[in-house]
C-alpha cells in the first residue's frame, strides 16, 4: 500500500512542479529571463532556444539584455521576439539586443490572472486524477483481496490528505503569482 501512495504522491507532485514551471513563463510587471524561456530562434534552419544562442541578463526591472555568441543571429533573434507573442519589442546596436519590458495595462493583469487561473485548474485536475486513480488502485486491492476493508478505509483518507495538501500549495502559489501581476 504504501508503495501506491508513493506512486500518487508523485503524480500529484508533478502537477504541482508543471504549474511553477509554466508559471515562471508568465509575465509580471517585471523584466525575468523564464518570460524568453519558450523563445525558439530559427538558427542555420534549425530551431534553437534563445538562450543557447546569446547571454542573457536583467539590465534593471524594465530592460532584458541578450548577447548573441554569433553576433550575425541578432536579426533572427529579433525576429524570434517578436513572433513569440509576448508583446516586446526589441531593439539592437549591432553588438546587443535589448528587449523594454513595458508595463502591463490593468486589462493585460486580468488577461494574465485568467491565464493563471486556468494553469491552475489544470494543476488542479492533475491532483484530482491522482486522487482518483489511487482510491480506484485501493478499490482493486481490496476486491482482489490484497487489503482489507480497513486499511482500504484508511487508504483513502491518506490519499485524500495527499491531496487536499497539494491543492493548498496550488491555491498559495496562484495567490503569490496573482499578487506579483497585480503589483503595480
């Protein structure tokens, strides 16, 4: 039994993991290198990650700076910027590329907060199938007589404990993000 918490903890911790990870792709108010990390720049036909193409860096809280190694990938990396829809405009000297993280409007925040919200509720539902598929794993146990009904009893109040701690690291971590959006 405890073998299939472990598995379901797991479960549920990778959903978690996936929201902080497509959360660090969400803009604040703020310039943050995780807003270019699904930024892909077509290099010789072959598409590349910004970063494995310029240094990048954090001038002040409203200036990324990206050097490019290949100083002739400075108008693909422009380029790449641009087409990735997150509203910046960058601009180059010939030796750098700096992207202006301009403020965020009150009506892109709430865009932003929905997104949030709705990366959320797939984290959300993630859990859910983990919860889900452990009580059905415990149900089958207990038919093929593996468990008693008591320990499946108590199996599922530990799974459900799994995910109600789950859920609340959910709901403060979309509060924390929501805050960072709101800030002004």
């Amino acid at each position: 039994m405890q073998e299939v918490f472990r598995d379901i903890e797991l479960k549920m911790k990778a959903a978690v993991d996936h929201l902080h990870h497509e959360l660090r792709s969400v803009r604040t108010g703020r310039a943050s290198l995780a807003i270019l990390e699904g930024v892909s720049v077509d290099y010789y036909g072959t598409p590349t990650p910004l970063n494995q193409l310029a240094n990048l860096s954090v001038a002040d809280a409203t200036l990324i700076v990206a050097q490019p190694y290949d100083p002739s990938t400075i108008t693909a990396i422009e380029k790449a910027i641009v087409a990735s829809g997150l509203g910046l405009n960058p601009s180059n000297d010939g030796k750098v590329v700096r992207i202006p993280v301009p403020p965020l409007t009150e009506e892109r925040r709430l865009e932003l907060v929905k997104i949030v919200h709705d990366l959320a509720e797939a984290a959300r539902n993630g859990v859910r199938h983990g919860r889900r598929e452990g009580n059905d794993l415990l149900k089958e146990m207990e038919k093929e007589k593996e468990i008693g009904k008591d320990d499946e009893h108590r199996g599922h109040e530990e799974i459900q404990k799994l995910h109600d701690h789950y859920i609340e690291q959910i709901s403060k971590t979309v509060e924390n993000k929501e805050a960072d959006i709101m800030e002004v």
